[in-house]
C-alpha cells in the first residue's frame, strides 16, 4: 500500500501576521503587544549573529531562512512571552535563566543549541529569561491557556519583510489544523525516547535522522490522523488500540516495531488510537478519499526544522529505512509503515 500522503507547507513558518505600514514610517520592523521592535534593532542582532556563525565557521544561509527573518522571529517570541509573564506576574531567577540555557538541545554544543533558535550565544540572558518562563507558565496555565494568551497578542509586521510568517508564537514546532505542537512536547518526546532507547542499549542515531524531526514527524502524523478521525466520527475501542498496537512488524519484538516508527513504547495510546483509526478510515473511504481529507489539513512547520520530511513516499523515502541499526527483522514480512 502507498503511503498517504500529508500536505505541508514546509517552506513557511507560521501563521501569517498582518502587514501595516505604520511600523515602517516609524522605522520599525514589528509592533507586539506594547512593544515596538526597531529595524535598528533587528539589523544589530542581524550582525551580531552573522558574527557568531562566522565565528563557528558555519555559512550565513545555515538557517534556511533569511537571518533578519529569524532574528526578528525571536524577538517577536520573546516580546510576546515577556508581556504574559508580565501578565502573571511571572518572576524567573538568574539561576533558572541559567538553567534554560544550560538545557539540553539537539546538538551537543551550547552555542549549537541557541544558534539553531536564532539567538546569539553571547547575548542570550533574554530568551533564556523567556524559556524560563514559559516553562513555569505552562505549569501555571496549561498549553492551551498559554497558547490563547499568546494568540491574543497581534503583532503587526512591516511590509518590508515581505511574507514574514511567524511561526505560531513562543515555542511551536507545528501548527497542525486546528492543534498546535509545542518545542516543549517535541523536547519531551525526545527525552523520553532517547530513554526508550538507552534502556534496549541502541545508539540515539538509530532512526538515523535527529530524534526530534521523528518525534515531530510521528506527532504531525497522529494529530492529522486524529483530526480526520473527528470529522467523520470514526471511533475506535481500546481494544482496537491494543490490536494496532501489537500488529506484526518488520522486527519480532513489539518495542522495537514502535521504536522503528518514533514511538515510545511505554506511551503509545495516542499512535496506537491513530493507527486503528487509519484502518477504518481506509475502509471507509478508501486510499484516494483518505488522502484528500489529508491534503486538505496543511501543517505549519517551524523553521528550526529546515530539514523536516513529513510526508515520507516514493519521492521522498521514509525516515525509517533499515540499515540494522535496529537489529535483524523477520524475513517474511514486510516493513511497518507508519503512513499507511
């Protein structure tokens, strides 16, 4: 069976903000909230952070995106979580901004780390600040009253950065229909993976993609899955769930099946909910009619995640290929494909 197919505007990186020309005449790149954000500014830290690649002998395009666009990405996330914790009377210490900083990332270098998220090693107390207080508003509020805080704050982009977009406001890595997907739940399904692995004794290169683009992968896919799922009321029982979840795949043992498709085995209602759901969506309305309802949800992926394929196939080969990283598989069957 072909995999379906999901349609992602990959290239873009958020909801789209309103273009005004009052911020230009003010010399301004970007109005948030009660904050104005000068191009002054935003060229500064444009240089400053070209400085700090140069200086890591990394090229200027290492983003994928035009580096004022991502500076001026930050700063607008950065503004936007300063005005709720202000809000909420949120208080972050030196010792917790050192803490966020100090926060493990994809990459093992520190300055790695801050540079994939636009910001300049040297100057990162704010952003540090920010992270620290997203975290304890995500305690404080919930993900969906952090992001309804958020998305009451309307920044205002001036027409000079074109089809600026930013992406979903403090911390999405993805905005899939109607759900968005926090950095924070893709860091924490990355941990928790990457100790799924530890336990089994496999290296943490064995999807051989980085480990977050999997868990962003499988993340996507589940919450397209659940939305069409919605639409046409397909319900599944938990027995369904646990027949998806113990379905035969390439490997005889079922942890390794779920880890082959970036799941945490010891977590895997929501991907075994999905994938008994897929099956009587197919019956229901078959390969072609399933792929239309996909294409008709469009993922917003964030930036950081240049390199993300979230829509594995024939053109694109699916992150998941073998090369015994996992182990030997059974000879008879085929591989498990986590798209259907």
């Amino acid at each position: 069976m072909k995999s379906i197919r999901v349609a992602v505007a990959a290239a873009a990186a958020g909801i789209a903000l309103t273009a005004c020309s009052s911020p230009t005449q003010a010399g301004a790149a970007a109005v948030v909230g009660n904050e104005r954000i000068s191009m002054s500014k935003v060229s500064e830290e444009t240089e400053a952070f070209k400085a700090a690649l140069k200086k890591l002998k990394l090229p200027e395009n290492a983003l994928g995106v035009p580096i004022s666009h991502a500076v001026l990405e930050r700063l607008l996330n950065v503004s936007a979580l300063q005005q709720v914790m202000a809000r909420h009377n949120t208080q972050v210490s030196e010792t917790e901004i050192d803490a966020a900083l100090r926060s493990s990332g994809e990459y093992q270098s520190p300055e790695i780390n801050l540079l994939v998220n636009y910001v300049v090693p040297t100057d990162a107390r704010d952003y540090g600040r920010a992270m620290a207080g997203q975290a304890k508003l995500m305690s404080q509020l919930g993900e969906q009253g952090l992001t309804q805080e958020l998305g009451s704050i309307k920044p205002v982009i001036s027409p000079r950065f074109g089809a600026f977009q930013s992406q979903l406001l403090a911390g999405a890595a993805a905005v899939v229909g109607n759900e968005r997907i926090s950095m924070s739940k893709v860091d924490q399904e990355a941990e928790a993976f990457k100790a799924a692995l530890t336990k089994l004794k496999l290296p943490e290169n064995a999807l051989g993609v980085p480990i977050s683009h999997a868990m962003l992968q499988r993340l996507v896919y589940v919450s397209t899955l659940q939305q069409v799922m919605a639409r046409h009321n397909t319900q599944v029982s938990e027995t369904e769930i646990d027949a998806a979840l113990r379905s035969s795949g390439q490997y005889q043992s079922p942890e390794i099946n779920l880890l082959a498709n970036a799941v945490v085995p010891t977590d895997a209602r929501d991907y075994g909910r999905a994938m008994a759901g897929q099956a009587k969506l197919l019956n229901q309305l078959g390969e072609q009619g399933l792929t239309q309802e996909f294409s008709s949800i469009k993922p917003v992926i964030s930036p950081r995640f240049r390199a993300f394929n979230p829509q594995p196939g024939q053109e694109n080969p699916p992150i998941f290929s073998d090369n015994g990283r996992f182990g030997k598989g059974t000879e008879q069957q085929q591989p498990q494909q986590q798209q259907g």
